[in-house]
C-alpha cells in the first residue's frame, strides 16, 4: 500500500450466537478470522477485447463480462453502450488516438478509450469494417469511491489526487522522461459528461489502463487531468513539478505540458469549477517553470504524422494552447477551445511573480550541415541582473538514442558572457545550452548525408543492363528512380526500386529495355545525387566500351 494511504474502517458483523462459537473455535486453534479486504491486485483493471465484423454493426452486442472503458483504431465508427436491460448511453466516436500520443510512436494502432460507465452490451454505428474493439473493466473497489485531493506536495501547487489515490498499485512501463515546458496544452479526453465525482479517479486509472496496455505507451498520456467538479489528478510519474515529457501532443511533448479535461466538450463547455481549476493548476506550473501564461512564443516543432507542422519549423504559438494549434485534431473541442482565453487571464491571476533568473541563448551557424562535418554553436550567457555572466562552464547538449538530454560539449563563457563550441554532426538533433539555472530554448540542426552515385557508361543496348553504385554516408536507405524521356521531352517514370546497401557502399543493375534517353536518380531520403543520364540505343555498333566513369556527388 501507498505511502500515508488508510484503509476504509470495516463495518461490524452482527456477533450472533453460531458466530460466537466460530470465533472461540478460531482463536483456540490460533486461526482469528480477518475480514479480507481489497488488495492492489483486486483493484487492478482488467483487459480484455473481441472481435467484431462488419455485420455486427447495428446489433446489439453483448461484450465478454461488463466494462466501463472501450476503444477501437479507427475513424468514422461510433459507439454507445448500456447495462444489461437498461438505457443506452450517448453516441461517442470510437478514434484512433492520432495527435495523443509519444513523440515517436512505435505503432499507429492506438486508440482513444471511451468512458461509459457499467456496460455489458453495446452497439455500433457508422462506417461498416471488421474491428478489434478494446475494453477495460474497472472493479468496483476502483471504480465508485470518493477520494479527496491532497494538500500541495510541493510548495505553492494546488490541492490534487495522487496517482497513488487514483491508481493504487499502478505503475509505468520505465522511468519518467524530462524534457522542458514552454508551453500548455489543453485536451478533452471525450467521453460521456454524465459521469458523478467519485466516478473520475475510476475514469482516471481507466485511461492510465489503456494508454499503458492497450496503447503500448509507457505511462497516462496526460501530465494532469481535471474533472468537470473542479478536482485535479496527477497524471503521468515523475514529480509534478518536473518537466516530465507526456504522450499528449505528437511532435510537442518534449517542450510542453498537457492538462486533459474529463468528458467531451466539442458543442459543451467547461464548467465553472474547472476553469479555476485548470486556472489554478496552470498559473502554479508555468510560474515553477520561469515562463507566462499568457502571450507567445517560438517552438521547434519535432514533426510527427499528425503534427500540423514539419520537423524542424519553428512556429509561433500561445503560451497555453489548444492541441489543435499544434496537431491535426479537434481536441480540445469547439467550445473549450473558446474558453482557452478565459483559462489564459485566470491563470495569470493566479500565477505568481517569474523569477528573476540567468538567461543563455544558443543560436547554431547553420540549420543544416554535410555529414562529419562541424556543427557551429554560439551564444551569450547573462546573469540574473542581465550583466555578462563571464567564466561560467556552459553544457551543450544533444538529445541522444535514449530519448535524454546528453552534453556533448563544454564550453566557457568570455569576459562578454559569449561563447561558441563546434561538434561533428553525424546525425540530425535537438540542440540547447545550460548554465547553472538558465535553459536555452532548443533547436534542430539537420544532418545531411554524403550521396555519391556512378554508372559505368553512358550507353548500352537496348535491352542491355546498365550498372550503378555508389556509397551514402551514414549508411542508409537508398533508392533509385528510372525515367525515360518520351517524344514530347518530358520525363516518364519507369522504375523506382530500393538498392540493398552494406556498409554504405551500394551496387546494383537495371535492365533498360527500349531505345532512348534515361535519367537515373539515387536518393536517400530527401537527399538527392545528381543524376546519371544513361542512353539506350538500337545497335550494338553504338555502344562503346564500358569505362570507370565519372561519379556524380
């Protein structure tokens, strides 16, 4: 059990006389009875999942034992569900989880969970396909219990249940990941808004549930969550007033936060109570972490499939956000969204005083450099007055494979505050600089590989082969494009085919099969070589002998 957690008082049996004789009979054999009470592992939610097919849509389909908790990957299907006998629930669209989500995913089959409540049948509507459908149970010991926040864990943060109030005995996959906050983002979490207040630590261990097991993802998606009664949750580990990296906003999560209101409010909007909530929660963390709650800043997007924005650009968003501004979705719905500017003044008010702090900045010489090459970093270091902080050890780091910030150099401040260093650039990278309490935003710095291609003569017969190698440094995919030039003087594709590569160096034979001009592309990536043009004639009396060849670079 939880650290400072109490176990519920028991009620007393009725001691009646059959019983008194039990009990003496107990106690003479040293065996007192206990009345068992619900360990971890009883409240622990229960997975499972079922198979539907396209037939099944518009039944009703009766699930595998009851649920409260179910999500499918797919778009275009919604979902309601009821008790055995009782009254359907709402209409709520079954989603893959899209934006929601790590910053580098290792599948595309996660889903958003949908809170319903006791279930055990449920009907399907929209877009007919066969569908895995996911499902959490979660028993009753978890699921119906009044919880009260706990005073601030840390000095200054609101009132909040605990992870181990709302998931006693839940645990993440690995430990937390920390990146920095400069922004906020706001969610709704899409689920039915009926719910009562003891419903949502059950909803909250619910969510945790899936994103863990059915999802794959390595804790809660969310780093804090809020109730339409105002109660705030902690969500994913690793100190609430950590810049703890979520899985809540694909391609953002290493340089945000995310606060997810329970229930669905797309034409519904947020209650009174959670405003302050939200006001209450944002005005403390963005404060802890040395930025505002209202105005702009710059961000680095680090792409993703449903960031609205390639890797790499830097866009200019609100320091608390909807997650629409950042990915390709809805969230936090229309009418949420509408109060963000609300959620911005309140928490401004409730924000205090930024610190006077140490800045640094880190600006690289290029956005993008060749392989093996030098990246070039400088900046000024200022003390908490804004003087020259002169003589200070300054950390450049890398984000390394690990997903974690690695020093990679260490360079000094001058007596002006400024200092450079360089790094051989072998792989592109999130870069910033520390000194002492002062953090620089971060940036990226593109690698480009070193693409050579050849080809060992400019002409072949028709039907004959022509050869290409060549060498891409790092070693890496590579394909090559085939076109011809038609009559009219345009390109047509042939052929686009990958060439095995090993150790870097590559090598492979194309047969060209009509008589005319070809042009030959090899690429990695969006990296391109010159192209080889490579002509294929009628007679073999205008073919001349193969030579080295000149390479293209």
């Amino acid at each position: 059990m939880a650290s400072g957690a109490t176990l519920g008082r028991v009620p007393p049996t009725a001691l009646t006389r059959r019983r008194a004789l039990a009990l003496s009979a107990a106690a003479g054999t040293g065996l007192l009875l206990r009345p068992r009470l619900p360990s971890a592992q009883a409240r622990a939610p229960r997975a499972f999942s079922m198979q539907v097919a396209p037939g099944d849509f518009g039944r009703t389909l009766a699930a595998p034992r009851r649920f409260q908790l179910i999500g499918a990957h797919t778009n275009g299907v919604e979902v309601r569900a009821r008790r055995r006998g009782g009254s359907w629930s709402a209409w709520a669209p079954l989603r893959a989880s899209g934006a929601h989500g790590p910053d580098h995913p290792k599948h595309d089959r996660s889903s958003d969970p949908v809170w319903v409540g006791d279930a055990d049948e449920l009907q399907l509507r929209g877009r007919r396909r066969a569908l895995r459908l996911q499902f959490v149970a979660v028993p009753p010991a978890s699921r119906r219990r009044h919880v009260s926040a706990r005073s601030a864990q840390v000095a200054g943060a609101p009132a909040m249940i605990t992870r181990d109030q709302w998931g006693p005995g839940f645990t993440a996959r690995v430990a937390p990941s920390y990146g920095e906050v400069q922004i906020a983002f706001v969610h709704h979490t899409v689920n039915a808004n009926d719910y009562a207040p003891q419903d949502s630590a059950g909803i909250v261990l619910g969510i945790a549930k899936y994103h863990r097991d059915h999802n794959g993802w390595n804790d809660i998606g969310y780093n804090f969550l809020v109730d339409k009664y105002g109660q705030i949750f902690e969500g994913r580990g690793g100190g609430i007033d950590q810049p703890v990296i979520g899985a809540q906003a694909e391609g953002w999560n290493r340089l945000s936060t995310g606060v997810a209101n329970i229930g669905t409010f797309s034409t519904v909007t947020q209650t009174p109570e959670a405003i302050d909530a939200i006001a209450r929660l944002l005005g403390w963390k963005m404060t802890l972490h040395g930025v505002p709650c209202e105005g702009t800043v710059v961000v680095t997007s680090g792409g993703g499939s449903t960031n609205r924005y390639a890797y790499g650009t830097q866009v200019t968003m609100q320091r608390i956000s909807g997650h629409r501004d950042g990915c390709s979705t809805e969230c936090p719905g229309n009418a949420l969204y509408a109060q963000l500017p609300d959620i911005r003044t309140k928490s401004t008010a409730h924000a205090g005083a930024l610190p006077a702090t140490p800045r640094i900045t880190c600006v690289p010489q290029a956005a993008q450099v060749d392989y093996g090459q030098d990246a070039v970093f400088s900046g000024v270091a200022t003390s908490a007055d804004g003087t020259p902080a002169a003589g200070l050890n300054v950390s450049l780091q890398k984000i390394g494979n690990s997903g974690t910030w690695v020093t990679i150099e260490h360079p000094t401040t001058g007596a002006d505050g400024a200092w450079s260093a360089r790094h051989r650039w072998v792989r592109t990278g999130r870069i910033r600089a520390l000194v002492d309490a002062a953090v620089s935003p971060s940036t990226v710095v593109e690698m480009i590989p070193l693409l050579q291609a050849r080809s060992r003569t400019t002409r072949v017969q028709a039907g004959g082969v022509v050869a290409v190698s060549g060498s891409v440094q790092p070693s890496a995919a590579v394909r090559v494009l085939i076109e011809r030039k038609d009559r009219g003087g345009r390109w047509r594709r042939v052929s686009d085919a990958g060439v095995k590569v090993r150790s870097g160096q590559f090598s492979a034979n194309f047969r060209l099969k009509t008589a005319g001009l070809y042009r030959l592309t090899t690429r990695t990536g969006p990296v391109a070589a010159p192209a080889l043009y490579v002509r294929a004639v009628r007679s073999a009396t205008d073919v001349p002998p193969p030579s080295g060849g000149t390479p293209a670079t």
